[in-house]
C-alpha cells in the first residue's frame, strides 16, 4: 500500500488529495501528495491517513501546499458551483465580468474554468437555464408573456428565437402542444419487435419499441398533443427509412441528424452515451465521471430514462456495477438482445 502511497508522492498527484497526506522526518512537515516542493528519500517519509494524525505525531504544515486547508482543486470546484447557483436565481442572466470578479478571477480565466468543470461555456449554461425556467412556466400553465418574464427575458423577441433554436418550434407552439409542428414517424418491424421512429424538420426526435405498433403513436401524441402527426413508409422519407436501416443494420459511422430536446446536464449526460462504444458497457457512476459530476449519479440515471431516442442514445450501454443489466425503458429482454448483438458484432 505505501508503494502506491509513495508513487502518488512521486507523480506530484494532486487527484490523491484528501486520501492521505506524506511527513518528511528530516524537515517535520506534512504536505499535501501534490506538493511542488524538493521530493524527499523515501526513507525519511511517513504516511497518514489525516492531517490530525500527521499533527499528533508532532508533524506541522507545509506552507507551500498548506495541507491543512482546502485544496484549490475544491476551492475551484466550490466557486464554480456558486456561478451556478448565481444564474439559476438570477432573474436576469449576471455577465462573464460579473460572475468572474464575484469569484475573484479575471474573466478568461474564469471562462475557461467553468467550460473545464461543467462541459458548457457560462453563456450556453445561463441561456439553457432561461430557457428551462421559460419552459418549466409554460408547462405549469403561464401564458406566454407571463413566462417570458418570470424567465427574466427582456422580451417575448428573445424568448422567441432561443425556444426556435432550441426545439424548432414557437413558445406558444410548445404551450399549446406544438399545434401545425409536423412530425412524422414511421412504423417497421425489427429485431426488437416493433419499433417507431419520428422525426421534426430538424432531425430525429424519438424511437421507440413495442410489441403492439398501435400503441407506439400515442406516445408521441402525449407530449405534443397537438402536432400533426404523419405516418409515412419509411421508403417515403429519407431520414426515416435510413433510420430503420441503421437499426436493423447498424453503420461503422452514424451520422443522422437529431432533434435532442432536453437540459444543458442531460445533453452532457446523452453525449457520453454517444462516446460509449459498440460492444462496451458504462455505469451511471462512469458517466457521471466523465461528464465532470462524479457525485451526480442519480441525476445521470434521471437522464437516462429521460432518453427518448433509443439506440441512437445509447443509453442501453449503462449497466450496474455488479454487471447487473439495471433498468430500460423498453425492457430489459430487448436490452440483453442489444447488448449480446453488439458484444457479437464487435469480435467478428
């Protein structure tokens, strides 16, 4: 165990930070495993699993890493979140000059910092948060000029063009159920079962599985009640037919458009997924390290139920950490099947 211990020493690995912390006999001072000062002989070191038994055994702080403090990894950590929180409350979206100074950092520093911690830049994170508390207003039944100001927007002309961006349709449109949005889908059957896919202009919005291609329709139905839905053959739809196809006979290269409706985190969340391979499995506390969010582990299983663009998504790919297969959407025989085909695929 101390080998390990003294190799963290050695690779100046701050990422060991709060497991142990080193004492040099020939100074009497602890530090911290990423401390930059002169590496000490192994033989006049000590390790300690706390600061508290470094000090009772007569050991006193390095001021160069100050053990006995926060580490700045932390300190960092802490004061992005706080920008967080800062734009979720705001009513009006605080600038990068203004969130840099309130953490006392130059405004590029501070940019590049929280784009490293959280995926997005400031800007792409306020504007998401707008935009879910607009949302969040619409669905609880405000009007739309009564969510376009709880939202904090200048304007119903700001709201309008972010909600456009965002889901290809109005905020009265998505109020109202997406009346005159078109959305068509396509039903065939596949190695699954029966599947539907749909899509907007914009790209591919759902697929779903079933056993009963009477029900699949409806689900759409429930979230846009008033879209015009169009069933199409897949053969009269471009997208839809190579959808169909990709499922059925998946591609080295996917490249079909999606329309991915969803927060700034599950969009984070559902791009870790796409970077999962073929034939690999992850669990929600890989994906929650990967996005940079290593105690978010529940908000990563949320987004992943919240998926709802099968397959494409792969969020089939998320197992338990006893290798168990977990939950799915579209049951769990279909996820075995998924799972064994891609297993199959990749060592041919």
């Amino acid at each position: 165990m101390d080998d390990k211990l003294w190799t963290a020493v050695k690779n100046r690995d701050s990422g060991a930070e709060r497991t142990f912390v080193y004492a040099v006999k020939t100074t009497g001072v602890y530090c911290r495993p990423g401390c930059s000062s002169r590496l000490p002989k192994r033989s006049n070191v000590e390790f300690y699993s706390t600061t508290s038994d470094a000090e009772q055994a007569g050991y006193r702080p390095c001021k160069r890493c100050s053990p006995d403090s926060t580490p700045m990894t932390e300190v960092k950590a802490g004061l992005i979140t706080a920008a967080c929180r800062r734009i979720e409350s705001s009513p009006v979206q605080p600038s990068l000059a203004e969130l840099a100074a309130e953490a006392n950092m130059s405004p590029g520093h501070f940019h590049r910092l929280f784009k490293k911690l959280t995926g997005i830049t400031p800007k792409d994170y306020a504007t998401t948060k707008q935009s879910d508390r607009f949302l969040g207003a619409l669905d609880n039944g405000s009007s739309v000029t009564s969510a376009v100001y709880q939202a904090g927007y200048s304007g119903p002309g700001r709201a309008y063009d972010q909600l456009k961006s965002r889901l290809g349709m109005t905020p009265s449109e998505y109020g109202k159920g997406a009346p005159g949005i078109t959305i068509r889908y396509a039903l065939a059957e596949c190695f699954l079962g029966w599947t539907l896919v749909a899509a907007t202009d914009r790209g591919i919005c759902a697929v779903m599985f079933g056993d009963n291609p009477s029900v699949l329709p409806g689900l759409i139905r429930e979230r846009f009640p008033e879209a015009d839905l169009q069933e199409s053959s897949a053969d009269e739809n471009k997208v839809l037919k190579k959808a169909i196809a990709e499922i059925n006979i998946p591609s080295d290269k996917f490249d079909l458009p999606l329309d991915i409706i969803g927060t700034a985190f599950q969009k984070r969340v559902w791009k870790a997924l796409m970077e999962v391979p073929p034939g690999e499995t992850a669990g929600y506390r890989d994906i929650a390290e990967r996005i940079g969010r290593p105690k978010a582990v529940r908000a990563v299983a949320g987004a992943c139920a919240a998926n709802k663009i099968a397959l494409f998504i792969p969020c089939h790919r998320i197992i338990r950490r006893d290798g168990g297969l977990g939950g799915y959407r579209w049951g769990l025989e279909r996820k075995r099947i998924i799972l064994e085909r891609e297993i199959h695929e990749k060592a041919r």
